[in-house]
C-alpha cells in the first residue's frame, strides 16, 4: 500500500500512518492508526465537509446578493452587515 510512485499514478489511494513520508504526501487519504476499516469513516467525513463547503457557499452567496446592497442603499448599517460576514 505504501509505495509513492504506485501512489502517485492512482485514482484513489490510501496510505498509513506507520508509512514513509513521500508515500503519505502522494496519497488521497492518509489513515493516522493502522485500521483499515477508517476508510469509510473518512469518506463519510469527507462527503460531511463538501455538504457544509456547499451550505457555506450558498448563504455567502445570498448574504452578498441582499445585504451588501441593502447596505449601499442605506437601509443596513455598515457595523451590521461587517458582523453578520464575520
């Protein structure tokens, strides 16, 4: 499993924690313990954060189609729409 240029050349691939470092750099995912079984813990952590980049992206996108011009208009304050992007 650990061999870096095999790595390198993959769709996927997964390296251990116990392995080289060049192997864990050219991995897709690298597992900390040496369980193999984590595999599908991380897929099902990796498919969680695309959800929330995607919810994130969405709400940035309608707080900057709504507020921003609310704001230049003159209807919201400036102190406000800086703390609701914050």
């Amino acid at each position: 499993m650990n061999d870096a240029p095999a790595l390198a050349q993959a769709d996927v691939s997964l390296a251990m924690g116990t392995g080289s470092n060049v192997a864990k750099q050219s991995a897709s995912i690298t597992l900390m313990r040496n369980d193999p079984r984590l595999v599908a813990q991380a897929i099902d952590i990796s498919k969680a954060t695309w959800v929330k980049i995607q919810q994130n992206l969405f709400w940035a996108f309608v707080f900057n189609t709504v507020a921003i011009p609310a704001a230049a208009l003159g209807y919201l304050s400036l102190a406000i729409t800086d703390a609701a992007m914050a």
